[in-house]
C-alpha cells in the first residue's frame, strides 16, 4: 500500500499536464525592468531550483517526501516546472505581478485525479502550494488520496 500511495503522488507531480491559466491584469511598475514588446517585467525570467515537498494521504496512511524542482520563467509570461523526461513537463501562465497558477490532471496505471498549484515568483524566489485529491484502484480496493504541499525555489 506504501509503494502504491509513493507511486501515486509522483504520478500527480510528475506526469503530463494541462495548461493552467492566470490573470495577466495590471500596469507595469515604470520602476522594473520589462521585457521589449510587453510589460511582463523582465528580471521574473530566469531558472529557479529548489524543493516541493508533499504530504499525502490515503486509507489513514500519511507519507510526507520531498522533491527536487527545476522552475523556469520565460520572457513569453509563461512558468514551466520540469519533470523528468517532457511528458512531466506542466506550464502555466505568469501574471505582471508574477502570481500563477495551474491545474494536472492525471490518468496513469490504475490513478485518476488532479492536482492545482498556485505561486507567486519575485525575480529572486519562486514559491507557492499544491493541492490535489485522486483516486486509485489496487487488488480490488478503491480508496481516495490528497495531496498537500509547498514549494520554494530560488533563482540561479
């Protein structure tokens, strides 16, 4: 059942995702940097490394891990967190204010769910939480898993 619930919430964080969507809203800061051609603030772009870490539950079974993270911000106002091969790749949109937020929803093995992260990034830090609630399917038994956590990552 442990190898199962690990299983299943690499799966919500590591597989192939959906596109998510921000409100982009508001003025520049004349103070910041812009990228040319748009007012999304030039100093958000970069690549950002460091920690999501994540509590999952599941038939009263709690499991708590940590993974490593690779952000990175685009000069086109997108975020992109990276997985480990392209299919664990999820992209989200970036908001002026550099907020964000995106959605994963998962279909792999014998696992449904989704899982929505929302964050903000600053120019110096990338960080925000996860959510997600999901479904499996193992030896004849159905049960429920959530997800919970945070992450925090600073640019290089």
């Amino acid at each position: 059942m442990k190898k199962l619930l690990i299983t299943f919430l690499s799966c919500l964080l590591l597989s192939a995702c959906d596109d998510g969507d921000s409100d982009s809203g508001g003025m520049p800061d004349p103070t910041n940097p812009e990228t040319p051609g748009s007012s999304f603030p030039a100093e958000f772009v970069g690549v950002y490394a460091g920690s999501l870490n994540v509590t999952a539950e599941a038939l009263g079974i709690t499991e708590r891990d940590s993974f490593d993270i690779t952000i990175t911000v685009n000069s086109d106002a997108t975020i992109r967190f990276d997985g480990d091969s392209p299919e664990e790749t999820s992209t989200a949109n970036v908001g002026n204010d550099g907020a964000f937020t995106g959605n994963l929803d998962i279909n792999v093995d014998e696992c449904t769910g989704s899982v929505v992260y929302t964050g903000t990034v600053d120019g110096t830090t990338a960080t925000g939480t996860i959510s997600g609630d999901g479904n499996c399917t193992s030896g004849g038994l159905n049960f429920d898993v959530t997800l919970n956590g945070d992450f925090n990552a600073t640019k290089g």
